[in-house]
C-alpha cells in the first residue's frame, strides 16, 4: 500500500464546525486562513540564548512556504518524499509548510550524530523512497557524507538557504481532505521504521479535538488565541502536532526551544511558559519530575506560573507521584493541580486519542496490585493497603470517535474493569504505514468478533474503563517507553549479542523494569554467556556491553545480568520469553553469573563482594582559584588545572552515576559508565557553570573520557580564565552548527529524550 485514492479540486477550502469555529479542510487552507486573519500576529518564535528570540508571523510563514514551495515544484514531483533534517529553530517549520504547499511528503527525521553513519535515517529513506533531503547549509557544511549509507548517498541534499525562488511562481498543488499530509515514522526497529500516513483530514479532525480537549477558544478578529510553549522535537508527533500546528490552528502563537534548553535547564521551560504567559504547554511524565529534581531555590525568583491553564502530560505512563510532587513544589509559583491534562494518544491515531473536557485535577485510583498484573482486572484497593497501586485516567474516547477496550485474543469487548487491547475508530486513524499491506491488515483492520464492528485500530496498548475513563495500565507489545522514548527490545538485544561472541546470538531478553521509588521505567538487560567464557573477563564485558547499548540507543543499562548457558526462559518453538524473564529478575530466579546495576555500581560474581571506598575530596575550589587569575593560564597552571577538573569528572561520575572509587578510570569511556545523552547533557550543564566556558552538546561524545574531556576543559578556560566573568549561555544561537545543537534533540532526546525526547509511535500520546 503506498498513498490512497484521492479526489482533487485544486482550491481553497473551509466549513463551519458544530460550534460555529470555521474549520479548514487542508494544512494549506489552514495557513491561507490564518495569514489572512492574523497578518503580522507572530505565527511562532524560537527561543535562544539567554534572552534571544526569532519571529515568523503568520504573513511572514505563508510567504516563506510559497517561495520554497516554489523552488520545490521545480526540483521534485507532486507526492514525493523528502526528509527533512534541521536543528531546533524556525528553518523546520518554513520546510514543513513549503512541502504542503507543494504537494510533496514531509518526512520529518532526526540529525545524523557526530561521526555516526545514522543507520536509522538510512533505512527512513529507504522505506518510503524518499526522493531529496531538506536541511540547513550549516548541517551540509559540517555532514560527513561518507559516512552514509544507502539511498542517504544517493539524495539530493538540499539546503533551506539555496532555495531562492519568487514566491509568485508557486503552483497551488492538488489537495482534498484524504491527500496525504506527511508521514510521521515511529520510533520503531531501526532495520524496519514505519511510516504512519496522516491525512490532511487526519490532522484536521486531530487538532479539532485537541482544541476541544483543551477548551481553547480560537482567535478572532485579528486577536491571538494566546501562547503555548515547546520543547519537545518537530519530528515526534507531539512536539509537531501539539506544540507547532495546534497553536497555528487556533490563532495562537508557538513559542519554541531546543530539547537541549530544557534538558540543560529545565527552570528555562518554566521561565518561557513565565515570560510568554503562556496559556498551553506539556509534556511526558520525565519532564514534570526533572523539574522537580533539578530546580534550585534561586530558579524560583519571578517565576508566575498562574496563567498555565493547561499543562497536559503523555507519551509515556503517567505517574499520579509526579504530577503531585509537581502541583505541591509549584503552587507558591501560582500553578494550579487542576491545570493538569492527563492523555493518551499514539502517532498511528495522529495524536490525540483519549483525554479531559478541558483541564482538571488528575483523576487518581487506587486498584489492587496482584489483581491488575496477575488477573487483568482493576479491583479497588483500601487507601495505603500493602497490595494497592494508584493509577491515573487518560480521560474519554475524543468527539467522533469510538474507543474500546477488547480481549485481543478472542476479539471482544471487555466488561467494566477488565484489562485488555486499547483499540481505536474514528477521523482521527491513520489509513496505515507506507509500503506495508500486511502489517495494515493486522493493525488497522482489527474488528469485534460478536458483531463485526469496526474496522479497529490495535494499539497494542493495555488498559481498562473504569467509570466511563480509559486508564493505560501497559503494552501488549514487547515495545518499551523509557524517558518518553520507543525502543524495541530485539534492537537492544542484538546490540548486546554483536558485542563480544562470548555472547550467544538470540540468548538475552531486553525489558524495562518499574519501582515505586523510581519515576520512570529503567532499562534491564539479560544475557546468557558462553560457558568456555573466563569467568575473570565478566567485568569487562559487562562493560562492553553497557558501552554498546549506550552508544548504539542513547540509553544507559540500569543493569546488566549474565547468565548460565542455556538457562533463559523460552517458548516451545524456541522465542525468548521476556515477560517470563522480567518476572524472574524481579523474584531473584535467574542463574545469575555476573551482574552491574548504576545502584551497586560495581560488576561482581556471585558469592563476591567489593567494599566501596568514600570517594574522591571535592576539587572545585582549587578550580575556581585557577581560574580566578583573570589572564590566560601558562601551561605549568593548564596541567594542574587539567588535573583538577579530572578529579571533578571522577568525583561526579561516582556520585551521579553511581559508579565506586575503585573502578573510576581516567581513560576509560564515558559510556562504560552508561552515561547517556540526558546525563551527558547534566554533566555538561555543570561543567559550564563551574569553568564559565561554551560547550557543545556533544563535548562528551567529542572528548570521550575523563582524562581527554578534562584537558580540551582546561585549554578552554585557561584562554582567558576568570571565575567571575559572566556566563552568557551562548550555545542555542539561532545560527549554531547543526551537530552541536542536535545531540541535543531527545531522539535520544536524541536527541530526545529527552532526550530522547521522544518519537512519536504506538503508546505514545
């Protein structure tokens, strides 16, 4: 299946919803509408630097689209595909809308990562055939192209800037209602990415019912709907959908920031949300918690956030502990419980599927544990009974569209309070992925097996009614969301086994692991060993594998297990049984060899035993007194300088890592360590208000150990050292280079995640 039958009429296009607001029919009738209405209103803004700020309004963006749409329609044919590759910044948004006005597929894409072949973006192109790649001439002048591979080779790599062409030879494409708007591809197996096809009609209905979710009142007569702000990624679903094209839609204005910014500094979201007065804003459940663990007492001066109406949280479960640790440490800031907006959506559904009538106080139940995990039924529990967990509702199925719960073995609806098969119908539902007959039939044909009813969405998401609201309790898929990011076991699992060949092929399970004590799900992996394997080299392997995982996904290993030889769980046919082996780690089952956990630190045999040692002394006053000199450093004051940052990264890595003394090598890689691209940029983040100098984001991955990072530091600051002289947060530029703004992207972010932060896929909303 590649695009579906369409009917053109090649003109603009609007009708009048139940409410009187005047929806339009295509993105294209959409920006025409408000370009008309709104004129020089700022459309949106990035944010950069400390105080820096970069405006498209909506005359402005309309314009931007006809000239590269222009340029487009001489350079690639109607309905072609063409990625597009930015760093955070206004250049996405111009290419987003050029392609509509071009007739053409937007694919959006992460960054490639330094000195990586992007394996990932590879396969992307490959999928849907992708004809050219938009991106920006700083990323082409810093793009190794020889690390690419595949069709990525053989594209026209187009930069934004070169696109010059009069917006008045634009062409208006052939768009109706059911014409494919983009593709959003999930987050998915980096061999097998999956493009879901949304619909002009897909959108329109999904941004429809996020501004009735949201209870938004649109803009009118020329005045603004209000501000919202955002840092999650143009190429997940929510950062595009709910962070860019829904303040568009209603007459707002988006207001923009790098995932870096936030991750960074998460006070730097709630300090836009501030000083925008925004309206709208949100995110997964890690960013509310971030805010929670990261913000300092002085981050809290001038901070009003009493005109936050909506503060909306999805994309991975959410956890009724965070959202009141965040309600109580806010409100002295004017921020409100009854702003939350818990939701649910996945990118297969456009975005939204189930939330709110507008925003209220999050709606929390108490369910008897073992009933809900072992039974698959929501039993309620005593206030603080030993066998209780809270969970908390997503809200209803949205306006015109059905949303069920079904036993996805036999087909059928589940009673009240059952667990089963979150499954989906209505306007909103994508008509497939591109390029995959067989996988829609499954997927998006699903349909009730008492009536015939449907046809259905399967999300493969888990979750029960209770009282009318949808609560997620899991994944039927063995997909796992960690930080608000999808990551396929089978990929992590083959990264593992690729890593040494003590390591048995199709021998380990990857899964994720919850804790009351946490607030996200952590990352286990579980490995079986070649029995020849010297028992002496499990330390290092462990380290090995801790290295590949963290280099390969962005993702730090909470633990890794090494078992006996053929002692992993596993089917008849012979498949692994990862919930089988999740269940044995947790009751302390397996034939464990060897194991690392970031809480002990240290890998040891079983029966052993290290003794931690009390840590490193604390060098940052000797640091500051270099530094205070107000000259550049002579080289004799460079090395010990080099010195005494060593022991800071040391010191840090044992306190926030969690890694003792005794195993803290200065040329060992950070990634050993499992320091991942959230944690990378917290290390960053420190290091730049200690020495007072600019660092990448990538500066962990550019100087990969203790001992190379400390000496590029101290050539740094030592240039012109002075501990006093201000630090002006000089790495979000609007004109920064690509690679060193996109590490900071959460696909990962990654660049993501937070990092991650994010891509748009099943479960995620």
């Amino acid at each position: 299946m590649t695009e579906p039958e369409r009917t053109t009429s090649g003109g603009p296009g609007s009708r009048i919803g139940g409410d009187g607001w005047t929806v339009p029919i295509t993105l294209l009738d959409l920006l025409e509408a408000r370009a008309t209405e709104f004129g020089d209103h700022p459309a949106t803004q990035y944010l950069f630097g400390p105080d820096g700020q970069s405006t498209l309004t909506y005359r402005g963006l309309d314009a931007e689209a006809r000239a590269l749409a222009a340029a487009l329609q001489d350079r690639v044919r109607p309905h072609d595909r063409v990625l597009l590759v930015f760093p955070p910044g206004l250049e996405f948004v111009k290419a987003f809308f050029g392609c509509v006005y071009a007739g053409v597929l937007a694919v959006p894409a992460t960054h490639p990562k330094p000195r990586r072949s992007g394996p990932r973006m590879a396969a992307l192109a490959e999928d849907c055939q992708a004809s050219a790649v938009l991106t920006t001439s700083q990323t082409l002048s810093t793009l190794d192209h020889s690390r690419l591979s595949g069709r990525l080779q053989r594209l026209s790599w187009i930069a934004i800037e070169d696109l010059s062409t009069e917006a008045d030879l634009w062409q208006r494409p052939e768009l109706e209602s059911d014409s494919l708007a983009f593709l959003q591809y999930t987050s998915g197996s980096t061999s097998s990415p999956r493009g879901v096809m949304v619909t002009h009609a897909n959108l329109i209905h999904n941004l429809e019912i996020i501004r009735r979710g949201f209870d938004i009142t649109p803009g009118s007569n020329g005045q603004s709907a209000g501000v919202g702000v955002s840092w999650l990624p143009p190429y997940h679903d929510m950062g595009l959908i709910g962070g860019i094209l829904e303040p568009l839609y209603v007459g707002g204005c988006a207001v923009l920031m790098s995932p870096t910014s936030f991750l960074r500094e998460p006070v730097r979201w709630l300090r836009a949300i501030s000083r925008h007065r925004a309206l709208i804003s949100g995110g997964p459940n890690f960013a509310y918690d971030l805010c929670v663990r990261r913000m300092e007492p002085q981050d809290f001066n001038d901070l009003d956030l009493s005109h936050w109406r909506v503060a909306f949280c999805g994309a991975e479960p959410v956890r009724a502990e965070t959202l009141e640790r965040f309600a109580e440490k806010f409100r002295p800031c004017g921020f409100r419980k009854e702003a939350f907006y818990p939701c649910y959506g996945l990118a297969e559904a456009t975005l939204l599927a189930a939330g709110g009538a507008g925003p209220a106080a999050p709606k929390v139940i108490r369910v008897r544990r073992s009933k809900l995990l072992q039974e698959g039924e929501a039993v309620p529990a005593v206030d603080d009974a030993a066998d209780s967990c809270r969970v908390v509702s997503c809200g209803r199925g949205s306006d015109g569209q059905a949303l069920i719960v079904a036993d996805p073995d036999r087909s059928l609806p589940c009673t009240e309070g059952q667990v089963g098969e979150i499954w989906l119908r209505g306007p909103s539902v994508s008509p497939g992925y591109w390029s995959r007959p067989e996988e829609n039939s499954e997927t998006f044909e699903a349909r009730l097996a008492d009536s015939g009813g449907g046809p259905f969405l399967r999300t493969g998401d888990l979750g029960f009614i209770y009282g009318g609201d949808l609560f997620v309790t899991g994944r039927r898929k063995e997909l796992m969301i960690i930080r608000g990011r999808n990551y396929y076991p089978q990929d992590i699992e083959l990264t593992v086994q690729q890593t040494s060949s003590a390591l048995l092929p199709s021998s380990g399970a990857a899964f994720s692991v919850a804790n009351e004590a946490w607030d996200e799900e952590r990352l286990v992996v579980v490995q079986e060993v070649d029995r020849r394997h010297d028992k002496r080299e499990f330390d290092e392997l462990i380290r090995a594998i801790r290295r590949a995982v963290t280099e390969e996904h962005e993702i730090d290993v909470h633990e890794v297990v090494l078992i006996s030889q053929a002692s992993l769980s596993r089917t008849t046919s012979g498949k692994v049984q990862r919930n089988v082996c999740r269940e044995r780690y947790v009751k302390n089952e397996l034939k464990v060899l060897a194991r690392c956990a970031k809480s002990n630190g240290s890998p040891s045999t079983v029966g052993g035993s290290r003794k931690q040692k009390t840590g490193l002394p604390v060098p940052r006053e000797r640091v500051t007194d270099l530094l205070s000199t107000g000259r550049p450093l002579r080289e004799p004051e460079v090395d010990r300088l080099t010195d005494e940052i060593e022991k800071v990264l040391l010191r840090w890595l044992r306190e926030r890592v969690g890694i003792p003394a005794e195993e803290l090598d200065r040329d060992r890689a950070f990634a050993e360590y499992g320091v991942d691209s959230v944690t990378a940029v917290e290390l960053g983040c420190e290091l730049e208000r200690m020495l007072k100098v600019e660092l990448p984001s990538v500066v962990a991955w550019q100087y990969p150990t203790p001992a190379a990072m400390a000496r590029h530091l101290a050539l740094e600051a030592g240039r012109g050292a002075s501990a006093d002289r201000p630090h002006d947060e000089p790495f979000e530029q609007a004109s920064t280079s690509g690679f060193e703004q996109l590490l900071a992207e959460i696909e990962g972010l990654s660049e993501s995640e937070a990092a991650g932060v994010l891509e748009g896929g099943e479960g995620e909303g």
